[in-house]
C-alpha cells in the first residue's frame, strides 16, 4: 500500500526525516534510510534544511526509490523561481516520484552561505497551486504540458498559530494540499486544541501527521526552543531531561508516550531525530507501532 494510500484510508502513518549529503557520496544516506526500512511508510527527504548546501533532493528520492524506499520531496520556495520549480517537480513526476511537501525555507543568512540571494518568487500557497496545476496538465501559464502529473501535495505547518497563521492554513488547504506535517510536538493538550480548531474550520478531509523530535537532552531542547522557529518544549520536559539519569533514554520515553496520546487525535506521526534514526525503530516499538 502507498503512502498515500494509506494515508488516505484512515490508517496511522509513519513517515521519517532525511537529509541528502553534503557531497556526492550517498553512502551515509543510504545506511541512514536502512535503519528505518520496514518501519516507516515513506522517507522524507528535506530541501537544502536550515539554509545548509546539501545534495538536491530530488536526486537524492531517486536514489531511496531504486532502493525500495517511497519517498516524500521536501521542495522550498526559497532557491527556484516558477521554471525552475517547474521543471524539477516535471522531473520527479518522470522519476516516479510521488509525493511532495511544500513549504517556505529558511532564510539563507541562517544557513552555510549566507551571501545567496533567496528567491521566494512563489510562496507556499502559490506553488501547491502550481502542483494542482501541472496535475491537472497545464502549466503555471496554462499551457498545455505532453503528459501531466500525478502528485499527492502536504504543506508544513506549526500548530500554535496566529488568527492570520491559521488562515494561510487554510489557503493552503484550499490551494491543494492533501496533507499536513506539523513542526515538533511535545504537548498533547495543545496538539489536540490545534486539531479541533483545524476540523471544524474544514480541515477535516485533510490528513495531519504530527512532527515528533526525540529529544537527547537539556541543552539539545534549549537550542530548539533559541533556533528553531515554531517549536517550544516545554519547561516540564527541559526539567525531565535535566534531572534524568540518562537523558537519551529519557527522551526517546517521553516520544513514545505522546506517540501513544496521539494515535486518537491525528493521522500518523513524523520521526525528526537529533542526529541518526538508529533509535527510531526502538521508539515506534515502544510506542506500540
């Protein structure tokens, strides 16, 4: 069953965060993505995240995909304009690739070359639809295309929003996209008010797969809350962290239990690990999947 498939029949879905290498060599990529084979429902492959040089990862999909690996391609509207977001989203459609989260990007001075002009020539609502768009077989100009797509489209979102936030949500939604993976949850109380809130404003035919970071200590949780932009742990968990024994084991426990919390509430959850996923198949085991 695809992702999306399964997705879309109601079954909790499990997907998890890769990045290409910074260079040619997959290798790493490769033993990475062989840790959670079997385990998850698709391998999200991120775009140049936090602003840092990496491998494109459209090249990077296909490389997972010849692997058995169905992949989800993160694409930013930072780094391309309407061609050539065009032309990569046509290539992946003629590598198989089927399915493509949407969002903004960081901002380049926060990456590893601060001097790159960023290009924002479309933001998120826009490019998902454009991606509605080339499915339907026309381009952004609407000119005919020889063959059309056939993506399934998500968007990024953080679930302690704005009044204005919630209603770009909502463009988003109403511009196409199918799916939503929200930035890191650590608060399941608040999860489930962003959820109603989101259903009964029409949400409720979208899918919503919650991000979940595995945390490995206090000062890894203390740089998340100073540079990551939509994501607060809360001071219970930095205090749990601090006063653990083994802090590692502590958060990969902490993870399970809101996976567990959130198995009723949305539709799947997104594994974001600090550094490998050699712990995740541990933590969906623990979390009962």
């Amino acid at each position: 069953m695809s992702f999306r498939e399964k997705l879309t029949s109601g079954k909790f879905t499990v997907t998890a965060e890769i990045s290409p290498p910074k260079g040619t060599d997959i290798t790493g990529m490769m033993k990475e993505a062989g840790m959670i084979k079997d385990v998850v429902d698709a391998v999200c492959v991120t775009d140049n995240q936090r602003a840092l040089m990496r491998m494109n990862p459209l090249a990077a999909c296909s490389a997972l995909s010849h692997e058995g690996f169905e992949t989800i391609m993160h694409m930013t509207c930072r780094d391309r304009n309407r061609l050539a977001l065009q032309s990569d989203l046509l290539g992946a459609a003629n590598l198989g690739i089927k399915n493509v989260l949407v969002m903004s990007g960081d901002y380049p001075t926060k990456g590893d070359h601060a001097g790159a002009m960023p290009v924002y020539d479309l933001d998120p609502v826009q490019l998902l639809g454009m991606i509605s768009r080339l499915n339907s077989g026309f381009d952004l100009s609407g000119n005919s295309l020889l063959g059309k797509t056939d993506f399934f489209a998500g968007a990024v979102s953080n679930t302690e929003l704005t009044e204005a936030a919630f209603i770009k949500l909502g463009k988003k939604v109403k511009a196409g996209a199918r799916f939503i993976i929200t930035q890191a949850v650590f608060d399941a109380g608040k999860f489930s008010g962003f959820m109603d809130k989101f259903q009964s404003a029409g949400g409720k035919q979208i899918r919503v797969i919650a991000g979940i970071i595995p945390l490995r200590s206090e000062k890894n949780a203390q740089f998340l809350n100073s540079n990551i932009a939509g994501v607060k742990v809360p001071d219970g968990v930095i205090r749990r962290l601090k006063s653990a024994s083994s802090p590692g084991d502590a958060g990969i426990e902490m993870a399970a239990d809101l996976i567990k919390e959130l198995r009723g509430v949305c539709d799947g959850v997104h594994i974001m690990p600090v550094g490998t996923h050699e712990n995740t198949r541990k933590l969906l085991e623990m979390a009962g999947i």
